[in-house]
C-alpha cells in the first residue's frame, strides 16, 4: 500500500511542478505555485513514501523542465522567478530529507 502511495505523490509531485514551470513566470502565479507546493509538502507526513517521494517527485520533473529545448530556449526564465524556482526546489528537497524520521537503534533487550 505504501508503494502505491509513494508513486502517486511521486506523479502528484512532477504534476505540481509542471504547473509551477507553467505559472512562473506571472507574480500571481508564482506566488500561488509557491504557496501550493509549500502546504502541500508540510502537509504530507514526514517518511520516505510520502513527504519525500512528492518532493522528488517535484524536484525531479523541475529539473528535467531546466534542461534547453531543441530550439535553444528554456522553459524556466533566467529572472528572479526562475531562479526562485529553482531555489524552491532546493529548499524542499533540504526539508523532505531533513524530516525523515530518524533509524531505529538496536534493540537493547536481555543480553
């Protein structure tokens, strides 16, 4: 069950992204698109196969979006929108391994 919900915050995550790459570029938008990406992942609990699997989910698909099209443009602009986008990516992906829950020790039972 969690591997399902791993892969649908994972799609959740690059379907978010897209929208944020597409709204950048408008003050509104970006506010909007850095708002919703936000709550969503301080929503999400703290794990590996929900708060972290959205944001590199996210990060992944910004990135890809970053990469030069064929006609020599980009898709995230070279202003301060695009590079807070980018920033935004990093501050997530610091947050969602940040708050992963920390490993369980050793059992410390009878000898």
């Amino acid at each position: 069950m969690r591997l399902l919900a791993a892969l649908g915050l994972l799609l959740a995550g690059a379907v978010t992204a897209v929208a944020t790459v597409a709204v950048h570029e408008l003050v509104w938008g970006f506010v909007l698109a850095v708002a919703a990406t936000s709550m969503t992942v301080l929503a999400l609990p703290p794990g590996w196969w929900s708060r972290l699997a959205f944001v590199v989910g996210w990060v992944a698909m910004v990135g890809w979006l970053t990469v030069p099209r064929p006609e020599g443009d980009y898709l995230v602009s070279q202003d301060w929108q695009g590079y807070a986008v980018l920033g935004l990516g990093m501050v997530l992906l610091v947050v969602g391994l940040a708050t992963l829950p920390r490993p369980r020790g050793p059992a410390t039972g009878a000898p």
